[in-house]
C-alpha cells in the first residue's frame, strides 16, 4: 500500500524521466520510449522506473543504451527535482 506522499513523488519522478528520454531520444528515429510507471520505496529511498519501448524488437539494444548512460539519467533528473523536494 503506497502512501499519498509516495504517489505524488512517483508522478512528479514519472514526469521528469519522460522529458529526460524525450529530449535524449530524439537521435534514435522510430522509436517510442514511455515511462509507463514509477514505484518509490516507503522510506523514499528508490524508485522503480518501468519503460514501454516500441518496437519491442529492438527493446533489448535500447535497453542496453539506456543502462550505460544511467549515470547522465540519474544526474539529470537530480539537478531538475533537487527544488521540488
């Protein structure tokens, strides 16, 4: 059971990452990345980002390119949410 300061974090974080991989996707051509849910922890600690990539055939290698610029992602959405919490 998520409480209302959980779900209000992980709309906000939700938000957030998909203007991240929307401005850093724009290169990839043909494909449509959605975050499609965000889960954060009870005591706020992790959130759970879960993505839609379509095509699903090349999911496996966007996946892979996602992973390795994870240190960016995660960076990005800190300078945008550090005034927010």
């Amino acid at each position: 059971m998520e409480t209302t300061r959980q779900n209000k974090i992980g709309r906000m974080l939700q938000k957030e990452m998909g203007e991240i991989m929307l401005l850093h996707a724009r290169d990839i051509h043909g494909i449509l990345i959605t975050v499609s849910n965000v889960r954060v922890t009870a005591d706020l600690g992790i959130a759970y980002v879960y993505l839609s990539i379509f095509p699903s055939e090349k999911a496996k290698e966007i996946l892979v390119g996602i992973e390795e610029k994870s240190k960016f992602i995660r960076f990005e959405l800190g300078k945008r949410i550090r005034h927010q919490l």
